[in-house]
C-alpha cells in the first residue's frame, strides 16, 4: 500500500470532522463528493445551502447531501460563534458588533466552529491567500502550547527508496517563516518531526541540515544551526535529532559515516530541516522537478488544531489528498492532548 492509501485508511478508520470554508468552488465540491463517497471525514461545508446544492447537481455529485451544509449568514450558533470571538479577543479591543460581521465570514467561522470543539480541522486556500488563511487560525484556534512559530512541511515521495523511509522524505519550513532564528528552526524541527509521525507514520530521524558538518565550516549561519540543535533536543528530549550535516551526509550511509562518525542519525535521516525557508522552497522544488519526486503539501504546523493552506492552483486531488491529511493531523492533535 502506498502512503496516500495508508493516509487515507487511517483516516477512514477514525473519522475526524474537517471543515470546507470554501463551499461553493467547484474543485472543493468536487473533491469532498469524493471524500464522502469514499467515507474518508466528515465534511462540514460553508456557503448558501442552495447555491452548493444546485451546484452539486449540475455537477452531479451525488453525495454533497452527506455533508452538514452551514450558512454563514443564518445558522443556529451565529450568536454564540461571534461572542466566542469577542471573548478571544477582547484583550485587542474587539467589540461584539466586529465579532457579528466576522462570524459571517467563512475562514473565520470554520475556525470558531474548531474552537467550539464542533470540528476537528480546516482546509482552504483554493480561492484564499495564505495570510487570509491563516489570519483567523492564529487569532482564534493560536499554536500548539510551546510552539510560537508557525511552518510548513512537505511530503516527498521519491523514486530512491535507499532514502529517508523507503523514499519518503519530510521536510521543513518549506512555506511559512522566511528567516527563522535559532528558537523558531527548533520549533520547526520538533513539528516537522510531529507531522511526520502523524501523517507519514514514520517514526522521525530528523537532520538539521546546513553547508557544514558537524564543524567543518565555520559561519554565522552554521552557528544558528547549531544553537537550533541544543534548543530541539531540550522541547523534546526524546527526538532522534542531529547536525549540522550537510545533505548527502544525512542521507547516504557511507558518507554519513564518513563525515559524522558516530551519529545515529547521519545516513538514515528521514525529516530534513532546512536552515530558511529560501533554502526550503527551493530544495523541493528541484526535487520534484528534477528527481521526478510527488510534493504533497505544504502541511501546515504549529497550530493546535490542524488548518491547512491549499495552492489557490491546486487540483481536485491535491483537495482530496489535503482533506485526508488534516483529518491524520487532528487524529494526532487529540491523541497528544
């Protein structure tokens, strides 16, 4: 079974409730009528009941029935959603009229909805920018406790399965913050290596990676690496984690060996961390491009319950794939409550 097929199947196996702020775009609907069909969630669409049923039907997607449909303009809790934003943030001036023109907005609503505990995740971003995306998430759902940095990790699926864990690859920040500093490149390696555990199921051996080896050049950024290292290994004592090694140092045995004699991770590593997010953006996209590789991502991480960030270029399957993930992240969210 490959990794798609086992994320699905965990997530059929423990049907988690994700919410589809973006109700009514077609790629969306498309992909949640397969969902359903499939059993893989629970989907909670918002957007005018009729116009997602008559799009539905014009699309003939038979299943969008079996979704709980929510008018973000006329629903039952409307009240109650906006004076849960009001008292979340308060602190920052927000007045209970704010709250009420908020609350008909759909990427808020979808994260009051998580918050109330009436769903589990949230995936938008089709028609969405990033920052639109994330906005509410941070204001109403905040980060995991401990973590102040929110980031993205991609899945690399390769052709080589010599590396990483039979040629799956997780790497970080690939999406979000441009130049950690030394405490945010720590919070980065520990999620990353969190995401890969809950959503490719490995067990995480995670390389910070840099231009140096364990001291064999001498730089500021080096440095950072480094300081990253000490910070990760105190937030979670038991991560199999080590750097700074170069790539080919962190995944092939015999150069591991070679320039990290000793490590346990130098050669096996499976969760790469990139220094920046340049650094990120660029290393999968050549992977992709070049080695052939299937990107699937970016996940975002760091908040406390799982909201993704969909390419406003993405495809039905990047939507049904994106669904089934979430609902992985918020069966790990709960179980390390």
């Amino acid at each position: 079974m490959d990794l798609i097929s086992e994320i699905v199947e965990r997530a059929k196996a423990n049907k988690q409730r994700i919410v589809l702020p973006e109700g009514t775009e077609e790629r969306t609907l498309k992909a949640a009528n397969q969902i359903l069909t499939d059993g893989v969630a629970d989907l909670i669409l918002l957007g005018n009941p009729d116009e997602i049923m008559s799009l539905a039907k014009q699309w003939g997607l038979g299943n969008i029935g079996k979704a709980t449909i929510i008018d973000p303009t006329d629903h039952p809790k409307k009240e109650e959603y906006a004076q849960l934003l009001c008292e979340l943030r308060k602190k920052k001036g927000m007045t209970i009229e704010e709250a009420r023109k908020l609350v008909i907005d759909p990427l808020y609503l979808g994260c009051l909805i998580i918050k109330a505990g009436d769903a589990d995740g949230q995936l938008a971003g089709a028609r969405n920018t990033t920052g639109n995306v994330l906005r509410p998430a941070l204001q109403i759902i905040k980060t995991t406790p401990g973590i102040t940095c929110v980031s993205g990790a991609m899945l690399l699926l390769t052709h080589a399965p010599e590396y990483g864990n039979n040629g799956v690859i997780v790497m970080g920040d690939v999406a979000v913050t441009p130049m950690p500093d030394a405490n945010q490149l720590a919070q980065i390696a520990v999620c990353t290596a969190q995401t890969a555990k809950a959503v490719a199921g490995i067990d995480p051996r995670v390389a910070m990676l840099s231009f140096s080896t364990k001291g064999s050049a001498k730089h500021e950024v080096v440095d950072k690496v480094v300081e990253a290292l000490a910070i990760a290994k105190e937030l979670a004592p038991d991560l199999k984690i080590d750097g700074e090694l170069q790539a080919d140092a962190a995944l092939v045995p015999h150069i591991g060996a070679s320039k990290a004699p000793g490590s346990e991770i130098a050669g096996k590593a499976n969760v790469l961390v990139v220094p920046c997010l340049e650094v990120g953006n660029i290393s999968y996209k050549l992977v992709e491009r070049l080695g052939h590789a299937t990107a699937i991502g970016p996940i975002l991480q760091g908040i406390a319950r799982p909201v993704n960030d969909l390419s406003r270029g993405c495809s039905i399957d990047d939507v049904y794939k994106m669904i089934a993930i979430t609902a992985n992240q918020a069966i790990a969210a709960k179980e390390n409550k």
